[in-house]
C-alpha cells in the first residue's frame, strides 16, 4: 500500500461523509484494493489490510483492537494508536482526514465551511506589487493545493487573481474530480485559462451576464452598503446548492472580505523562506492599535512540506464536537 492508495481512500471516504445525513461518532476505514467505510457502525475486523478507526467522539468509541486510532480535534488529527502504519503514511492521513469530516459541520451550520490558503513569504506576502506570485510556494506545497481541490466541492477566486495569475483551477497532480470553479468578478474579467483548462461550467458570482462567456452561469446577490457581496450570503447559497467545502484561493481582497465577516473557518498558509520587503500582503484588514487586538488561534498546527511549513489555523471554534 503506497501513499495514492491512502488517497484514494480519502477520497472514498470523503464522499460517503458528505452522503450521510446526521452525526459521525465514529468511522471506520479499511485502506485495500477496494476501500471499505463503516460510518457509525463496527467492521468486521480483517487482519490482511490496513484499518484506521477516526474518532470524532470519545465518549462513543475511542477505540479497536485491530485498527490504528486518530483522533479529530478540529483541523487536529492526533494519532492515539499505530498498528504498523509506516511513519509518512501516518501523517499523511493525519494531516488530510480533518478535511474529509467537514461536510458534517456544514450541515449542522446550514453553509458551505469555508478554507483559505496561501503561500506567502516570510513578511506575510503573496505577490510582488506588479502582480507577480510564481511560484511562492515550493512544489509539496503546489501538490498540497491539488489534494485540497480534490477534497473540496468548489475553489473561490477573486477577479484580480483569476487576472493576473490565469490559473486553471483543476485537480491535475493527483487522483480526484476537478472542483466546482467560482470566480467572484463584477468587472471585465479574462476567463480564457479557466476556459481552456476543463470543459465544467463557471460559477461567476456578481457581475453582469456575458452572453459571449460559454459555460458559465451567473448569480446574482444582493450587495451590502460597502457594495461587496456578503460571504455569508455565499456560504449559505453553496449550502443550499449541494456545495459543502470551499476552497479560497485568494487574492487578499477575497480572503479578507470572508474573513472580516467571520466566514472563514480554517486558514492555511504555506510559510516560503522569501523576505519581499514590499508586495501584496495575505490580509487586509482594518487597522488595528494594539496588539490585542491581533486575531489569535485557540487551535492551529505547523505541519512540515518539504523543506518548510505550513501553519493550519482554526477561526472558529465549532468545528469541534
Ligand atoms: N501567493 C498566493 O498564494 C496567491 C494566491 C492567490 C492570489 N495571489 C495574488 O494576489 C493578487 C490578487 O489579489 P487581490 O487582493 O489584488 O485581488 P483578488 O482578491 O484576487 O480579487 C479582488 C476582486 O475580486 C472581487 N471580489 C472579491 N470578493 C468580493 C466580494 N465579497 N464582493 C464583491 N467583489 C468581490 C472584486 O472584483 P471586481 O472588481 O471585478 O468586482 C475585487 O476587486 C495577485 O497578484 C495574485 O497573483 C497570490
């Protein structure tokens, strides 16, 4: 068993989450040729495979005889128990599975839950002031980016990103199914690499329609006195669509506005040994005057990708149980 069978259990099992309705105390998975997921309910213990138990609530279940035990704790998987899991298999899932549960939470909260991420330098920058971002990141962390799209029902951009950085926003490094792609964008925005990349259609939120634009379908929301169309308004629009994660993508502006609503619940930013002393900064918020003031993490992590980090913050606290 190698690290793309893992995933393409993560995948199986992100999959039979989102399709069951109610709450996961535990689950089951046993990583094989074919994947097995028992939701809530015991395996039949096999000792030929892999089998990894997730316990979301300790009280329920915390543990199995047969199975290696993770425990969730938000964006926290702690490995309680390995069975004769490889090292960089066992965190491998424990830096992925968190994701795989979140549909649960954004049923429970009636919107779609909302991860941002960057890759930034170490003075907190994501692009040159002329626009520039390639490559920030290293290539583990461009890999990261393609799983996360993989684990995600949709990826949001703001208009400027889709601009300047012409990105194609398909799962292409790995095995998984290409995201629903949203772009956020009121002005004249050019869609030719999002076109080009995949044959899906186009989410553009705002905006007027541009009957020249194929395969893309416009929503139209209220704007709110600033004249921004509220995240909030967003998150539940997804919801009601079938659309439970979103994958943020940046710019700033995008990120910002999300997060000044508190509609962003996890933040991932991919640390780059690279001081630019000028530059787009990752957040603009307003202005603060003391230190106090600073938005901190109850819970976060640092997980290592390749020859740097990655820091994984939760902005809200419900994502526990
Ligand atoms: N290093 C990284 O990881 C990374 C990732 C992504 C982007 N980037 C860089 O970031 C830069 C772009 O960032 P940015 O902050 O300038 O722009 P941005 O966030 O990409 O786009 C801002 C635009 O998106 C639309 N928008 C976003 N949220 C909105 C809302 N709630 N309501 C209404 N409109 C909304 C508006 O478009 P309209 O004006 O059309 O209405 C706004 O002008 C680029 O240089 C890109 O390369 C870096």
């Amino acid at each position: 068993m190698n690290i793309e069978n893992y995933w393409s259990g993560l995948l199986q099992l992100t999959r039979e989450v989102k399709k069951h309705n109610g709450p996961v105390d535990y689950c089951f998975i046993k990583f094989g040729d074919e994947h097995e997921i028992h939701i809530n309910r015991l395996l039949v213990p096999d000792t030929h495979w892999p089998m990894v138990l997730v316990v979301l609530n300790p009280r329920v279940l915390n543990d199995h005889q047969l199975a290696s035990v993770i425990e969730l704790q938000g964006v926290k998987a702690i490995l309680r128990k390995n069975l004769n899991m490889p090292e960089e298999i066992a965190s491998f899932l424990c830096t992925y599975i968190p994701y795989c549960f979140l549909s649960v939470r954004a049923r429970q909260l009636e919107r779609a839950i909302a991860i941002t991420h960057f890759a930034q330098s170490l003075d907190g920058k994501i692009a040159t002031l002329s626009g520039d971002s390639k490559w920030i990141g290293n290539e583990q962390n461009l890999i990261h980016a393609h799983r996360m799209r993989a684990l995600c029902d949709s990826i949001l951009i703001g208009s400027r990103t889709m601009n300047c950085d012409q990105p194609s926003l398909t799962v292409r490094l790995v095995e998984g199914d290409n995201p629903l792609r949203i772009i956020i964008c009121s002005s004249e925005g050019d869609f030719r690499s999002l076109q080009a990349s995949a044959d899906e259609k186009i989410i553009v939120m705002g905006g007027e329609e541009d009957p020249c634009l194929e395969n893309a379908e416009y929503v139209r929301f209220p704007a709110n006195p600033d004249g921004k169309i509220s995240c909030s308004d967003i998150l539940s629009y997804l919801y009601q669509q079938g659309i439970f994660t979103v994958y943020i993508e940046g710019g700033a502006t995008t990120s910002s506005q999300f997060m000044k609503e508190s509609m962003v619940d996890i933040i991932q930013l991919h640390i780059s040994p690279m001081i630019f002393g000028s530059g787009v900064s990752s957040f603009v918020l307003p202005e603060i005057n003391s230190v106090q003031e600073a938005i901190t993490f109850q819970h976060y992590l640092f997980i290592p990708m390749g020859d740097t980090y990655m820091f994984v913050g939760e902005m809200n606290a419900h994502l526990h149980v």
